[in-house]
C-alpha cells in the first residue's frame, strides 16, 4: 500500500468516526473545545504511525508487542485529553 493508499485509508476511517464523535460531543462525554477532526486525528494519526514503524511486512515479535504496548498508552492517553472532566468531589 502507497502513500495515498493508506491517505485514502486514514481518511476513511475519519469518516467513519465522525458520527460517533459527533455523538459523544453531543452527549457531553467528549470536550467540545476541541473540534472532531482535530479529536479523530489524534486518536488516528499516531496509529498510522505505529502501522508503519513497527507493524510492516518484517516486523518481529519483539516490534508487534511494542506496537501494542504504545498504541494501548496512546489511547488511554488521548482518551483521557478528549473527555469531558466530571466535577467528582473526593
């Protein structure tokens, strides 16, 4: 897959989370400062990113491993900066 293949790809699973994103900022559950696609992105992008650094056609064990060791940090991580903060008192 080409460099417009995995574009096309990124852009098509952007697609197809708008909708949910829209949902979760409707609901209250996902920030509304910060605009869907930027939110899509940052969930999507760095993905792409661990595809292609560690998840190719020679990748080893020891590299898939670390792919999904980063890629679940990443989205505990995002998941955190994109929610709406509850006001729970302690």
């Amino acid at each position: 897959m080409g460099p417009d293949g995995l574009g096309n790809v990124l852009r098509d699973v952007s697609e197809q989370l708008r909708p949910i994103f829209d949902a979760g900022q409707a609901g209250g559950e996902l920030r509304k400062d910060i605009p869907v696609d930027v939110a899509i992105w940052q969930v999507i992008g760095p993905l792409a990113g661990l595809r292609i650094t560690y998840l190719h056609g020679n990748a080893s064990k020891a590299d898939i491993e670390h792919a999904k060791t980063l890629a679940k940090t990443r989205l505990k991580t995002v998941a955190q900066s994109l929610s709406q903060p509850t006001n729970i008192e302690e």
